[in-house]
C-alpha cells in the first residue's frame, strides 16, 4: 500500500488560496461599503445645501412682497453687500440684515445687484440703462466637505411688481 504524503501538502496550498480570496472580496466589500457611506453622506449635504438655497430664494420673495419696495424694502439694499434672512415679529414674517450667517455648517448669504436694460428691455451686463424696478438675486450656501469648500449658488430676477 503507497501512501501519498503530497495530498495533504496541496490541500493546505489550495485552503490558503481559498482563504486569501474570500480576504481579498470581503476587503474590497467593506471598501465599498464605506465608498458607498461617504457618497451618500456627500449628496446629504448636497441636497440640504440646495433645498437652504430655495428656502432663502423663497424668503426674499416672501420679504419683497411684505415690504415697499423704495421705502422699507429691495429697492433699499446695498448693492454688493452680503445679507442674511431672519424671522422676527408677531406674526413672523422674514427681515434682511447684513452678513453672512452659519447655520449646521452652513454658511448662507445673499447678494443684491442692480439691474440694467438695453432698449429692448433686455437684462444686460453691461452698458443699458439701470432698471430702479429690478434687483438680481444671488443666494449662495457654502460648506466645507472633506476639507474641499463646496457651494450652491442660486441666481434670480425679482421686480417691483406692487
């Protein structure tokens, strides 16, 4: 009776290629997994930056429509100059200040610029006769991600419509 002392040998070779196999995928799973965990983790952000973004657009129309425009309201601002929106009163209602302000990580502000005309009545960035009627929107929400600063800026067009 021959004994074949060589099987066992290669038993343990292929068990230790088994082994480092199933190592290696479950290596590269829980890359994956946390991959996965962080991207998600980003668009969070992402998404609460840009509904920010809408809420503070909104604000500002809702303020607009609370005010008059030459007296107390848009037609008032500083071009150029960073504001923020706050709720104040009773009944709450939205207010401007000046400066920026953070909030979460969040830091919001919005910016008013003039608007100028050409003599089509087209919005122009240059030369056009300015336009005492409108006021250019820029809500910008910043945050810092990974140590990467990130930003959702949004542009609207508001006018004295009253």
């Amino acid at each position: 009776m021959a004994i074949n002392r060589g099987q066992n040998g290669i038993g343990l070779i292929e068990l230790l290629i088994v082994m480092a196999i199933i190592t290696t995928g479950l290596v590269y799973l829980l890359g994956m997994s946390s991959f996965s965990l962080r991207i998600s983790g980003e668009k969070e952000k992402i998404s609460q930056a840009n509904f920010m973004a809408q809420e503070i657009m909104e604000g500002v129309r809702n303020f607009r429509d609370g005010t008059d425009w030459q007296t107390d309201g848009l037609g008032t601002l500083s071009a150029l100059t960073p504001y923020h929106l706050e709720k104040t009163g009773s009944p709450a209602g939205w207010a401007l200040f000046l400066g920026e302000e953070t909030t979460n990580g969040f830091t919001q502000s919005i910016v008013f610029d003039e608007v100028r005309r050409n003599d089509n009545d087209d919005i122009v960035e240059n030369g056009g006769d300015l336009d005492q009627g409108s006021k250019k929107i820029t809500v910008s929400v910043l945050w810092t991600e990974r140590g990467k600063s990130q930003q959702i800026t949004l542009i609207s067009f508001l006018t004295n419509w009253k």
